[in-house]
C-alpha cells in the first residue's frame, strides 16, 4: 500500500515536471553534483595551528564548519519554519508541506510518500532511509555561525547530546552523510564528512568555543 502510494506519488511529480520543464528536464541536463563551486572545500584543523590563542583557534574551527552547516543541504532540512526548502537556492518546498508532530509530514503527505530510501534521480527526488524534518529547536535557517554555535552545544536544543555525541552524529550519521551525496542538481556540502568530524572534533576537543 505505501509502496504502491509512493509509486503514484513519483509519477505524479514526474509527470508535472515534464509539463513544467522542472525536475525531469534538469535531471537530464544535470550531470551529478555539477554545480559545486571551485572552493567547496574545507579546510584541515592542522591548518589553524598558526593561531595561538586556544580560544580564537577553537572559534575558528567552528567557524570553517559553518560552511556546512549553513550549506542549503543542511538547512533545507532544519527550517526556521514548518515547511522544509529546497534546492541551492532554498526556495519553498513544493508541493507544500509541514513538518507535523513528528517531522514525518501531515496527512498524506507524508515524507516517505515522495522521498525513498535512496536518491530517485529519475525524477530527481532526494532520499534516505528516515528522510524527516529537524524540530524547531534544531532551526538553522537564516542564524549567524555565532547563534547554531550556541545552539548546538545547548542540550535543551540539540537532542540531549553531549559534545562527543555531535562529532559521531555530524562525523558518522548517514542521514547527515546525504549532504555529500545530493543526487542530481544539487550542490554537495563542502569538503566530505570525514573532514566535517575533524573539525567538529578538534572543535569539542579544544573547548567548543564559538564566534
Ligand atoms: C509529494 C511529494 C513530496 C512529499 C510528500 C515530500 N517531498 Fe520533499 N521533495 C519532493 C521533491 C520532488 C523534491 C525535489 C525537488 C527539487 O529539488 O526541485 C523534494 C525535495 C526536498 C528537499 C530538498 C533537499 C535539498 O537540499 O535540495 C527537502 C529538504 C525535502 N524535500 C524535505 C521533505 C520533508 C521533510 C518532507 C515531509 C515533511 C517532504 N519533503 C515531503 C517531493 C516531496
Ligand atoms: C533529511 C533532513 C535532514 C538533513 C538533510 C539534515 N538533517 Fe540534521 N537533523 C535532521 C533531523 C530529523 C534531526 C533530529 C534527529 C535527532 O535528534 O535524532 C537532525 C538533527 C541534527 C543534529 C543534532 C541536533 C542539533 O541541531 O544540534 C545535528 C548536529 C545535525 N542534524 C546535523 C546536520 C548536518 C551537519 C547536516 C548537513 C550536512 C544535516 N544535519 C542535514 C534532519 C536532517
């Protein structure tokens, strides 16, 4: 039944996008991940040793992950509202829909209707076993490195997770880890998640100072 829903659902959005000329047509022009910009690297934390002072240094580590937090692939999912975004231009999800009390969706737009357990390129719809949005308090759409900094630390607003939880989710989650994979059209978070962890673990490991 769901498998079946899921299916109509994909037909339905391919077949608007190619009245459109939306999705299908740049899912044939796009190659993968082809509009990275030159510079969507990230930088190593050996880089920041010439700064000697330990606070600035670790505030610098964060600061060079905020390039990926702020990245349109992180927070298109944690929405400052109740409507995830799409796209490297983090325009309004369509159709529309809304987180729910559960992330999950409301009534049958639910996100696993549309978003499988992998990337359906086809139709250049993303996917990930879990696909949900981020709670309010998990927001970064639109916050300086300096607020998602203090935020991230904050347990209240974080899941409840300790700082070495944050350099395992960030450094190992696989849904986290889709940012680096986007599927066709859009633009990978930068660098890889593998230099994402040595960040957000030479962050932790030097104080979790921020901006
Ligand atoms: C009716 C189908 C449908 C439903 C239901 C749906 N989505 Fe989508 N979603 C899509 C399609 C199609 C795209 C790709 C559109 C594009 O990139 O132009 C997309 C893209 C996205 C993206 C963009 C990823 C990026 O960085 O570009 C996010 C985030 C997203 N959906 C979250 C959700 C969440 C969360 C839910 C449930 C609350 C949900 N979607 C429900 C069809 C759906
Ligand atoms: C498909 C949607 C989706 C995408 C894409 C996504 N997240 Fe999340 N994120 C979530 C959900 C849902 C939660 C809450 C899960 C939980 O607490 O167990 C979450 C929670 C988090 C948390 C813990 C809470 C917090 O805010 O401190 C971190 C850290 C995080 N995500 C990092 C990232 C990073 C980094 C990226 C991009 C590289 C990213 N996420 C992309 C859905 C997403």
């Amino acid at each position: 039944m769901k498998v079946t829903r899921q299916i109509i659902w994909l037909a339905a959005v391919v077949a608007v996008s190619l009245l459109t000329g939306g999705v299908a047509s740049r899912a044939v022009l796009a190659t993968p991940s082809n509009n990275a910009p030159a510079n969507n690297t990230l930088a190593s934390p050996q880089s920041f040793a010439g700064i000697a002072d330990p606070k600035v240094r670790s505030a610098a580590y964060f600061s060079e992950l905020s390039k990926v937090l702020m990245s349109p692939r992180c927070t298109n999912c944690h929405p400052a509202t109740d409507r995830p975004r799409q796209g490297d231009d983090k325009r309004l999800h369509q159709p529309p829909v809304f987180r729910g009390a559960d992330g999950m969706g409301v009534g049958s737009l639910r996100c696993s209707t549309c978003h499988g357990a992998a990337n359906f390129d086809a139709a250049g719809v993303p996917g990930h076993h879990g696909w949900h949005l981020a709670p309010p308090e998990m927001a970064w759409e639109g916050k300086t490195a300096a607020e998602i900094c203090a935020q991230i630390k904050d347990p209240k607003r974080n899941g409840g997770r300790t700082l070495q939880a944050l350099i395992e989710h960030i450094g190992d989650d696989t849904l986290v880890g889709w940012a680096w994979e986007p599927g066709v059209g859009r633009t990978p978070a930068p660098g890889t998640q593998k230099e994402a962890k040595a960040l957000v673990e030479a962050w932790v490991k030097s104080g979790a100072a921020c901006p």
